[in-house]
C-alpha cells in the first residue's frame, strides 16, 4: 500500500489546490494533478508541494469517502499488489506438453509445463523462457502456443495472461492495460515509486532517454512508452531527491542506509542503476555512471541451492534470474532453514518480502501460494494444517507433497533416521506419522532409506549398480521419481519422504523421432501403445521397463503403473489381442499362469511394496487375488480357473533349490534376501559356497558380480546380484571373485604368509585349495586352476 494511515476525520481538509495552469474548482480529488496545496491540520495552515501535495490531496478524497468510526477511521490509498484471476491447475491432474523435437530442449519443455500448471507463478517462468531464446505470440491475447529455435509447440489448452493491479481504486489488468496505466502514471507521478515496484516483480524492464527518464517499459514482450520521459522525486530521511539528476547524491545518502536503499531500489532500477555483487562477495553494490556504492545489511545470510551457494538479500534477485529460481518452493525452504523470516499476505498467500538483520527486502518477483488441490483452493501456509490432514486421509501421496515441497516451500521436519516426522512452513509446524525405514537390497547391500541414502552414490560410483538397476529397485520399493526444473531425475521420493540425489539421470524414451520425458510423458506415451505392435511395441515396452515401469498385457488391454499412478488403454493391433497375461516386471517377462510361482517368488523377495504392484495389475485385468494373513499371494482365479502359488505333496517350489546354510534350510532364489536378517555377519560368499558343494555352477558378469546358478542343468536368477571378495592381508586390498584371481595369484607369490589364515580366506570364498607342506601352491575356481608357487 501507498500508504496506511489513521487520522482524525476532521483533522485533514484541503483549502487550496494550485497546479502550473491555475487554480482547481473542486476539492482535490484522485485524478488531480496539483503540484500545491494549502491545507488546515490541526488549526495549522501548511502548505506542502510536489509528491506530497498529491498525498494529501488522495488522503483528503480517502477521509471524503471514508465512514467514520467514532473520532477515528482507518484509510488504504495507493497500489494493492497484483492479483492473477486465472483459475488454478489442480496439481492431482497436471498438464502435460505433448513431446517435442529434438531441436526443443528438455528443460524448455520442462519450463513451459512449469508455465501451464502454475500460473500463480507464472512471471518468472514467462522471464525465463525468454531468456533462454522463447518467443511468444502477442500476450495481450489468448496464448496458444510459444516458439522455440524455430519449432512452434502448441500447448494443450491456451492460457490468457491477465494481472490486475489497483490503483487508488482503478483497476489496470496487464498487459492488455499497460498504455492506461502509462497515461496514469504519467499524470499521477507520485505511484510511480511503487508502480515500478509492482512492475519489477511481474518481470518488466524498463528503459531510459538520453536523459536519464523512463521513456519506456516493457511488460510480457509488450513495449509501452511514456508520452513523455518520466522523471521522479523521492523523500529519503526528510529530504527531496529528483531523478536522475540526484541519483549519484542519493546513492550516496543510502550507502549505510539499506532499509531507506530497499524502498527504492526497483526505482533505481529502472532509472538505469545497475545492483551487483561487491568484489569480496556478499555485499550489494550500485554502480551507475561509472560510480559505485556499497550497500550491505548487518549479517548478510547464505543459503545453498543444489550445488550452489548464494548471499542474501544480493543475490535474492540474480537467483529468480536463473535456473535455481524456477523452483520457487526449494528458495522459500533454504530462507526458511536459514532462519530467515517470510513476509505473506495472509489471505492471498502473496510473498511481499524477507526480513534480513532487521531490515525488510521487497521480493523481486510477484509469487502466490494459492494451491488447487482435489478440486478445493487452498492459501500456504494459512491452510497448511487442513492440507496435512487432507493428506494423511490419501495416504501421503508423493506427487503431491514434492509439489508443496518444490513449488510453495512446506518443509519437511526429519528425526535421526532422516524420516519425515512434521510439515512446516514459517513458524507453522503439524505433525505427520513417521514411516518405519524402508529396506532396499541391492548388489548385495541393505539399506536402509531414507537413512543411508548417501550410499545410493557409492554403489553408481564404484559402479557396483547401473543407474537404470537403481531405478527398478527404487520403484519397487515404492519410491517415485520427481523430475527437476531441467527435466531431469534428481530428487527420489515416497510418501513426505524426499531424498535429493547427488547427481541427475536423463529419463527419456525415443520414437518416431520425438523425445517422450519420463515420469511426466508416460501419459502421452501410453497413448502411442496402443497404436503399435511387433516390434516397436516390445522395442518401447523394453524402454518403459528398464525405467521400473511395470507393465501387464492380456488381450488388448494394457495396464502400466509407475510412479504410484496406474494407466490402462486398449491395443488396436491384432497382434496384441492376440496376446495372454504378460507381465513386464524389474527387466523380466513372466507369462501367467505359466510363470504365476515364479513371478511371486520374484516379489516376494522385493518385499510389500511389489507384492502390492503385482497384486494392482492382476486385480486391473479382472483377476481375483488371495492373500494370507501375512500379505503373500497364495492363489489366483482368473478366467474362472484357479492357480495355486505353493506346491503341492512337499514338492520343490517351482523355480527354487533347496540350500542348507548354517544347518538351516532356504528356498534359493526366493529367500536369499531374508539371509542377512536372519543371520549375524551373514555374507553371500556363504551362499556361494553351499551352491557350490552342492554341485551348481555359479554365473558372473563383467563386473564379477553373481547374477545366476545352473544346477541340474536348469539355470535361477538370483534376486540380488552380489559380489564376493577376499583380502588376505592388513592393506585391506579386496580381490574379487574369480576377476581379480589371478593378481591374488600373483600378490601370494611374493612375501611370507600365515598360510593357514590364508587357506581359511580363500576356502570362505568358494575356492579350492591345493596345498604342500602347509603352504598353498595352486587354487581354483569353476574349474580355472591359479598356480601360486
């Protein structure tokens, strides 16, 4: 607001209004453009000019129209901050751009979904779509579409521009209105402080004559000029500045003033005042012809986004600049852990600033945390408990909450464990049900997330897992992928729980030329099955599953979950109607009723949350599950026929081996997951070496990790590939089964041994040992003798 004030209703009244072409016959309205005025207040006769004549003279048709309340009444003058009437996008039912070219980057398409769905933030999306080459059609008409290095996308729905801005009650709505607004400032250059403020956070530049005046802004690609240049003047501490004539002296009054520096700082802006970075770093400098002054606060703050770090408040503008600032809600959360408090109307959910060591700092662009959820308008943080509690009744969906987290900066509050135990925003904190650690197996690794998620890291690394084994693995464990700002993988989530990696994955299926971005594309992609077969639709389902989708085919109908959302469409080619039960599940096909034994095994070694995948396509093609008390699948009826999971008369599980370790007997592959719950300082070179006294021939990859066994001449997948090592003295090298053998070979030639330490190592590990005279001079592997001596 321009101003805010309670007086007297008598106190105020306008006896005289002089302007430069002579004398005013009424009392001073709105649209007055005197430059005197003589007034009574408080039986003193005083006489005020230039902007504060037009003060006055808005304050007296304020109290003209103002009812009073007793000796007092409370009067609102000036500008109200920009208000967008578009209707929100529910964020359950986003909106999805439909693939693009290779000449369209990713994070484009990223940015533009970003534009569609969030229109309450749709300034700084707008700003850097055309920094980085977008070219919009006219804005003050409906948008349909933007061009991007010479491809026109075309948006799904088009979405009009439109931000009313209140100007002692005259409404302008830009852009359509930007030359009304000009011609109002112009005659009225006592709002233009604080309409260039309004116009700055909605991403407006502006230019300067040869003079140094405003002749010109632009707004949403629109370029307005003034009739005229636009000088100003402004009151700092009790004294008049006139611009551009006193900047140089102004800046100079507010180098240790930065409360008195922030109220002016758009306008300097747009005078041509350049606000950069000094060169020690976190303090502000003004720099303007060819001079520069040092602006700092007290205790400038630092906050870090992704890998980088940046000082507050000089860098607050530089960062809704660049890609970081596109994540309006990851900002909001590191000024929040950064203890640094947030200005927002309560009602709108507009964010008018930050305090920083005492001193407020108008935010630089126009941001709201209207939310649209499940059909129903929400305002973060004013509502943050009724979402929480709405939240829980859906079982915490993790869409949702990395929208609250990424777009309106709800911060979740962790334990030890790093589980999520309330969502907070401000001072604001409501409690949320933690969530028992999710264990996550992987190249023979437990986990324990979100608790040791920085080991996800290790295991890419060291390369011990693919980043498209992860994938799978995360999926069935239920984690979803949330894509960042560029388009690409880089935050994991399941449930409140966010864990942001330390590194982005490209999740991206081709075809027929067009880039389809997974998660957000799977929709579009799902409509492209049903127009494929043969080859191109194994060539795509092939694509889709090494992603950890999870696909399930009977007849035509086609059923694909993935990211916790299900998608069902219908095949139009023959060949796929053709088709029985198949299900596309962690980089396997299984046939049912053929495979139904070993696709249960298959889950029930992933654990619950796969169990429940399976049991969601079944149940999507019409067939009927039954469980046991414990949760596992024991049957199926589907086409009226029923299938038993478990074997009957104590016959071998099909698909199983029955293997003896530590006197205790197991179903291999389908219970080696429960080993290491089971058994202290359990290692799968334990399992290695009872398969192998059994007879089995054990299977490896390039990376030596053990993927598979043959036995009686059938072949069992493991469900987790693992690896076996030994080391054999204090340097703690590791030599790995059988890759590293020969070097091992090598490393026992030389220097003297404890052989029988030594024997005892090797022998854990599945090898052979042939000694002589207590000394080890060969041993062997699979059949591959290694000579030591």
């Amino acid at each position: 607001m321009r101003f805010l004030s309670v007086l007297p209703v008598a106190a105020l009244f306008v006896v005289w209004a002089g302007t430069k072409t002579g004398f005013c016959v009424t009392l001073c309205p709105s649209h007055c453009s005197a430059t005197r005025v003589i007034y009574v207040n408080n039986n003193v006769v005083t006489t005020e000019e230039g902007p504060r004549a037009k003060a006055v003279a808005e304050i007296t048709l304020a109290l003209q129209k103002a009812k009073p309340n007793g000796k007092k009444t409370k009067i609102k003058i000036g500008l109200k901050p920009p208000y967008s009437e578009v209707a929100l996008e529910d964020v359950d039912h986003p909106v999805v751009v439909p693939p693009t070219p290779s000449t369209v980057a990713p994070e484009t398409r990223a940015a533009i979904e970003l534009l569609l769905n969030f229109p309450n933030h749709r300034p700084t999306i707008f700003v850097y779509l055309v920094k980085i080459g977008a070219k919009f059609p006219d804005t003050t008409q409906p948008i349909t579409g933007v061009t991007v290095n010479g491809t026109f996308v075309k948006f799904p729905k088009p979405f009009k521009l439109s931000y009313t801005i209140n100007v002692n009650d005259k409404k302008f709505d830009l852009p359509r209105d930007s030359k009304q607004l000009a011609v109002y400032v112009q005659t009225h250059q006592h709002v233009l402080t604080v309409t260039v403020q309004i116009l700055h956070q909605l991403g407006a530049e502006f230019n300067v004559d040869g003079g140094g005046k405003i002749s010109s802004f632009v707004i949403f690609g629109k370029t307005q000029k003034f009739s005229n240049p636009v000088g100003n003047s402004v009151f700092v501490q009790g004294k008049m500045y006139y611009l551009p004539k006193d900047i140089k002296v102004l800046l100079k009054t507010l180098r240790n003033n930065p409360a008195e520096f922030f109220k002016v700082k758009f306008l300097l802006i747009a005078y041509g005042v350049r606000i950069t970075k000094s060169s020690g770093g976190s303090v502000m400098r003004a720099v303007y012809g060819g001079d520069s002054y040092d602006i700092s606060v007290k205790k400038p703050v630092r906050i870090t986004l992704g890998e980088k770090s940046y000082d507050i408040p000089a860098d607050l503008e530089a960062i809704f600049r660049s890609p970081e600032g596109l994540q309006v809600g990851v900002v909001l959360q590191a000024l929040q852990r950064a203890n640094v408090p947030l200005n927002i109307d309560k009602n709108t959910g507009s964010v008018t600033g930050i305090v920083v060591s005492g001193v407020f700092v108008p935010f630089p662009v126009t941001v709201d945390l209207r939310l649209k959820l499940y059909g129903k308008q929400y305002v973060i943080p004013r509502d943050l408990g009724k979402i929480v509690a709405l939240l829980e009744k859906k079982n915490m969906p993790s869409l949702v909450l990395s929208i609250l987290y990424t777009r309106y900066g709800v911060v979740p509050v962790l334990n030890a464990d790093n589980v999520v135990v309330a969502l907070s925003f401000g001072k604001m904190r409501f409690p949320v049900k933690a969530r028992p650690l999710t264990v996550l197996m992987i190249a023979g690794v437990k986990l324990l997330l979100p608790r040791d998620a920085d080991k996800i890291y290790d295991l890419l690394s060291t390369k011990k897992v693919s980043p498209m084994q992860l994938l799978q693995a995360l999926q069935l464990v239920g984690y979803t992928f949330v894509p960042g700002p560029d388009g690409k993988l880089s935050i994991i989530q399941k449930g409140a729980e966010q864990i942001q990696l330390n590194f982005s994955l490209d999740m991206y299926v081709k075809y027929n030329d067009k880039i389809y971005l997974m998660p957000n594309d799977l929709p579009l992609l799902v409509d492209v099955i049903t127009k494929l077969s043969g080859p191109h639709l194994t060539s795509v389902m092939d694509s889709l599953n090494q992603y950890g989708v999870v696909i399930a085919i009977k007849g035509a109908k086609v059923v694909v979950l993935f990211n916790g959302i299900k998608y069902e469409t219908e095949l139009k080619s023959s060949q796929g109607a053709n088709m029985g039960l198949v299900v596309h599940m962690g980089n396997k096909t299984f046939s049912i009723p053929k495979n139904l034994k070993a696709i249960v095994s298959y889950v029930n070694g992933k654990g619950a949350t796969a169990i429940q995948l399976l049991v969601q396509l079944f149940k999507a093609h019409g067939v009927k599950v039954n469980r046991s008390s414990k949760g596992l699948i024991i049957s199926i009826v589907m086409d009226g026929k029923t299938y038993e999971v478990s074997g009957q008369g104590g016959n071998e599980p099909d698909g199983q081996v029955r293997v003896t370790i530590r006197g205790r007997k197991f179903w291999i592959p389908k219970e080696m997951n429960r080993l290491k719950d089971l058994f202290t300082n359990f290692h799968y070179a334990e399992l290695l070496v009872a398969l192998i006294r059994m007879g089995a021939r054990m299977l490896w990859d390039d990376a030596s990790y053990f993927y598979a066994f043959r036995y009686k001449g059938r072949m069992y997948h493991f469900t987790t590939k693992f690896p076996v090592a030994v080391k054999v003295d204090r340097t703690g090298v590791k030599y790995r089964v059988p890759l590293d053998l020969e070097t091992l070979a090598k490393t026992l030639s030389k220097g003297r041994w404890v052989w029988h330490d030594v024997i005892r190592t090797l022998t854990a590990a599945g090898l052979t040992v042939t000694e002589v005279n207590d000394e080890i001079k060969s041993f062997s592997f699979q059949g591959k003798t290694y000579k030591v001596r």
